[in-house]
C-alpha cells in the first residue's frame, strides 16, 4: 500500500484529465447521490480560500490537495474583498477568481463555489462589505430590497466569471451553495428562493446547494426544495437520516467536516482536533460512498484587517491573524502528519481511477539572524491635515472601513473625573496632551476611564480607537466600529470633536522619539533568496507588521498567535522594509524569524 506513483506521472495524469475535461459534461443531482454524466459521484473535496493565499502559491496548494486523494476543491468567495468600496471591483492578485478556478481544473480538480453573499469563514463581517451599513432600510440577509439590489450587482459580476467554468460548458464548477449556514439566522424562505432566482437568470445552470448545522430547526429554516443538503458538519447516520427527512430526494452530503478549528486572541493555546476522531469518520464517509468536504484542508491568513470576530454586543471574540485551522496543509504550505494519515485513509478505498503520489516538498525556509527595529516615529507624525468636527460617530459614516480612528476634543478635567466611552468597538488607546495612560477593551468590557490626578488647564484628550474584524456570525453582523454612540464625562455628553481617520500606514518619518506608546518601527532585511518564513514577535506588546508595504496582520501578546506568516513572494533580493507599529511599546525589541507558527 506504501508503494506510491512517481510524481511527475501524477502530473501528466492532470494534463491529461484537464483535456478530458474541456469537453462539455453533465452533473446532477439524485435522489440520493451526485451524478456525473449519469454515473454516482462521490465529491472528496477540501476547502481552501483563494483570496487567503497568495496567488504564487495557489499552484502548489492544489497539486497537495490533489495527491491527499481528493477530486474536489471548494472556496467561498468573499464580496467584500472583490468589492470593499461602493461599485469598485477588484479581481486582480489574490481577488483573481478566474485564475484560480482554471488552474484547478487545470491540475485535475472540481470546484464547489460558495459565493454566499454571507460566507462567515472567520473573515471580516462574514464577506458582507461594510460600506452595505451606510445604505438606508438596508437589512442583511432577507427579503429587502436594498440589501437584495447589491447582491444581485454581486451575483451579475460573479456570473462573467462563473458561467463560462460550469462544467456543462467545459469548466470544472460542479456545484454552487446558496448562502451560508442560513438556518443559524433565520427563517425567510422567501430570500433564499430570490437567490436561487437571481442565479437561474444569470444563466447559472449547475445543481445548487445549501449548507447548515444537523439539527432540525437548522434544515428547516435554510434547506431548499431541489438542492442538495450540505451538514455542517455531518458525520454520523443520525445527520443524514435527520437531512433525507427534512428535504427528501435529493443528495445529502458533508458539507463541512473540521480536521481543525478556529483560534481567539486570548485563548490559552491554538484550537486542535483528535487527529483519530478525524480519520475514524472519513472512513466512514468513504466506506459509505458518501460525499464530504474538509474544512478547511488549508487555511491561510487574515492578511491585513480581514480578521473577524464571534460574538455579539455584549461580548466579542476577535479572529487572530493566522488562519492556520491545525489544517492538514499548515498556513504556510507545509504538509502535518495527520495529512499522510488522511491519504492512506482515502486511498484505501478509492476505485475511480484517482493516483497515489508524492505531493510537492515543504517550503525552503528563511534563515536569518535577529535584528533590532530603530524608532521612525510615532503616531502623532501621520495625523492628516483633514479632520471632521462634531459629535462623534463611527468608522463607517465616514466611509473609512479599514485601519483606526482618532477622536480629539479639548475639556476641562481634574481627578477622580469619570470618562465613559459608550459602545466602544473595539480597543482605546487613551492620551491626555499628549501622553499615553491607558487602554480600553471591549473584549473585558471596558468602557471608563478614572482620571488620577488634577490638571492646571484644559486638556488635549485623545481617543485612538482599533477595530477588531467586524462580526462574522450571528444576527449582530452590521457590527460598526470606533465609538459608536458618545463619550460621557461625570454623565454629561461631550458634544465636539475632532475626527481623523488612518490608514495606519507610517507616511511621514521621524527619528527623535517622543518616549510615549504608540510609535512606528523599522528595519531593514537583507537577503540573498526570498523564501517563507514566520517573523516572531513575542518580545513586543500590540499592533501590526508590514513588509514591503504589505500588512502581515496583527500581533499582540495575549496570544496564542506570537509570530506573522511571511510568503517568500513578496520578499525581494536584496533589501527589504519590515514596519512595525506598536500600540503599548516604549521601545523596540528583536524581531527573530523561524519556520514554524506560534
């Protein structure tokens, strides 16, 4: 059984299959199982999210995906990254569906497309673009017409890409899920038949699905008559049983099976699976002919701000910047133990034709001493000249969806004051003329600041506020972010502000430190070959890295997460601009790079 195919043999088999396959075919749906060309097909597929991998590395990925003895890749799509501003698209780089749906079926995989409009997937506001809050009467996910307006600019936008790569016009794109896991929401039957509709329309002809928890009131509130029934996940006889009754005659399969789980910031230790639960029942999934899908087979990363969070008003739980899962294909590409596990397993009972072979090897890693970053300024350097004044409001009525806010306002204030920062979202940085005294979390439900000591004049209070990703399950989703109702002092509102926005990028640099929390960092990284690896920031305390102008994400040492994935692709030889920004450090500390996550 440990006799495996030449690798080079698997590729050819993908060339040739991608020949086979250009031609036009037909998949449907049974009374009980997928039908390719009218035979049963058993879909084994494993998910991964394109626009959370870097598009270099899509190649590699699903040829791994591929060699685990799996036919089927599946990906949501995230609208808010194809549309993170009103009615301006973006399908280039890591938005490039397109590529990525052809270089599957390319290296011999279907795909199962999940557009949703709501995804969740850990990811910023479940994929919901966050300009949709400034709509009016706008109410997401049901039957309303400004919310259902914008998704049908979606779906027209998405159906240039997707009608040519349906399978019944030579592409690979067997089947397309309407929604997301509905049946936790709410009950609207009305919305999910408009989705159904919207597609039709667009001439999207594939068999759909939906996708939703194993208990009844789940399938009852998000099955669809005519679509096949995804389980989030469906492992036991009980599910299926459970899913045939609620929807009959019609597939029921696996929609999402977790080799991993997701991790918070705050948890003591990254989220893990029983690798033997994991290949007990995807030997049952095999030995029953059942179809499943691996979520996630590979995570990747919540680059830049794209991070979500669980929770609602009274409590939140932020998404960390790695989307690793404990997946059987780790963040950065490197193959687990529980991955050659999974293969044996599947390959025991494969019958159609599908090659055992030796996947592509781990990554070469990035071997580098540590460096020291040099102060370059602080956060005061990069206020813009512009500001709003006023009452204050949210991110988002300020049409600013990524990055922070800076409120500003002059009072007069002496000790034992009471300030009370109502429905902050999410974590407050707070200065009086100039100097930091403390933090505010939503996380630990923080909202008053005391003040400690008397003071001559008035002040310069200032209130830096940082998103964590907006909500991504639940009914609390519209989840805006700064301050979004008031600031109180001793319970009277403080009506005037000045209002800035920041991108957080470091613009304007400058080398005399000013002593306080809240600075930027740099350092150069010099290196002959560009390869991946983790940079460890353990020794610093909260805030962001970029290199090269690219957002790695956020670190913060609360953990679990302590180091940032860095793809050697977007290295360069030679020199290389590393940026650090710091919310709590008076200091730099060393920046150390090493293979693994921490």
């Amino acid at each position: 059984m440990k006799n495996r195919i030449a690798f080079v043999l698997l590729l050819s088999c993908f060339a040739l299959l991608n020949f086979m396959w250009a031609q036009s075919h037909q998949f449907a749906l049974g009374e009980s199982e997928f039908l390719l060309d009218g035979n049963p097909f058993q879909m084994r597929s494993g998910e991964m999210h394109f626009q959370r991998v870097p598009k270099e590395y899509w190649k590699d990925r699903l040829i791994k995906i591929r060699a685990l003895g799996l036919n089927t890749v599946s990906t949501y799509v995230f609208w808010n990254a194809l549309e993170p501003i009103k009615s301006q698209w973006n399908f280039e780089e890591e938005n490039d569906l397109k590529t990525f749906i052809e270089l599957a079926q390319q290296l011999g995989l279907y795909v199962y497309l999940r557009p949703g409009p709501y995804v969740c997937a850990e990811w910023d506001g479940g994929g919901l673009p966050a300009w949709l809050m400034n709509e009016p009467k706008l109410k997401i996910r049901s039957f309303n017409e400004p919310f259902l307006k914008h998704v049908k600019d979606y779906f027209s936008k998405l159906s240039e890409i997707i009608k040519p790569l349906q399978i019944s016009n030579g592409g690979p794109i067997i089947l397309l899920q309407i929604e997301n896991e509905f049946g936790s929401f709410g009950a609207d039957e009305k919305y999910l038949d408009e989705l159904v509709r919207y597609w039709r329309e667009l001439n999207i002809t594939i068999p759909f699905t939906t996708s939703d928890g194993a208990n009844e009131k789940m399938l009852v509130n998000g099955t669809i008559k005519d679509c096949a029934v995804g389980l989030d996940p469906g492992s036991k006889k009980e599910h299926f049983d459970l899913a045939k009754k609620m929807n009959p005659g019609v597939p029921v399969f696996c929609g999402e099976y977790y080799p991993g789980w997701l991790t918070h910031w705050g948890e003591k230790k990254w989220a893990s699976v029983d690798p033997s639960i994991v290949l007990e029942d995807i030997r049952w999934f095999m030995r029953h002919n059942l179809s499943f899908n691996l979520y996630v087979i590979h995570g990747g990363t919540n680059f830049g701000w794209m991070a979500g969070s669980n929770g609602n008003s009274m409590k939140i739980e932020p998404d960390v910047s790695s989307y690793d899962y404990g997946a059987p294909i780790a963040e950065n590409g490197d193959l687990r133990p529980v991955y050659f596990d999974i293969q044996l397993a599947i390959y025991q009972y494969i019958t159609d034709g599908s090659f055992w072979a030796d996947p592509v090897k781990n990554s070469e890693k990035l071997k580098h001493p540590s460096i020291v970053p040099q102060y370059c300024g602080h956060l005061y350097d990069q206020l813009p000249q512009e500001f709003r004044t006023g009452e204050i409001v949210s991110m988002e009525t300020l049409n600013h969806y990524y990055g922070c806010i800076l409120y500003r306002t002059k009072l007069e204030v002496k000790k034992n004051d009471s300030i009370v920062l109502n429905e902050l979202h999410d974590y407050a940085s707070i200065y009086i003329d100039g100097k930091y005294i403390t933090s505010l979390n939503r996380m630990n439900h923080d909202s008053i600041l005391v003040i400690e000591k008397n003071y001559d004049n008035a002040v310069t209070l200032d209130i830096l506020v940082e998103p964590f990703g907006r909500i991504n399950y639940g009914r609390e989703m519209f989840d805006s972010k700064g301050i979004t109702k008031n600031v109180l002092i001793n319970h009277v509102k403080i009506p005037q502000w000045e209002i800035y926005v920041l991108d957080m990028k470091c613009k304007h640099f400058n080398d005399k430190p000013k002593g306080e929390p809240g600075a930027y960092y740099k350092a150069e990284l010099s290196i002959e070959k560009p390869t991946d690896c983790y940079i460890n920031m353990s020794q610093w305390k909260k805030g962001y890295v970029w290199v090269n102008g690219k957002m790695l994400g956020r670190f913060w040492n609360i953990g679990p997460q302590q180091s940032l994935y860095l793809p050697g692709v977007w290295l360069n030889k030679g020199v290389n601009e590393i940026l650090i920004f710091d919310y709590l450090a008076k200091d730099p500390k060393p920046i150390s790079f090493q293979d693994q996550l921490d």
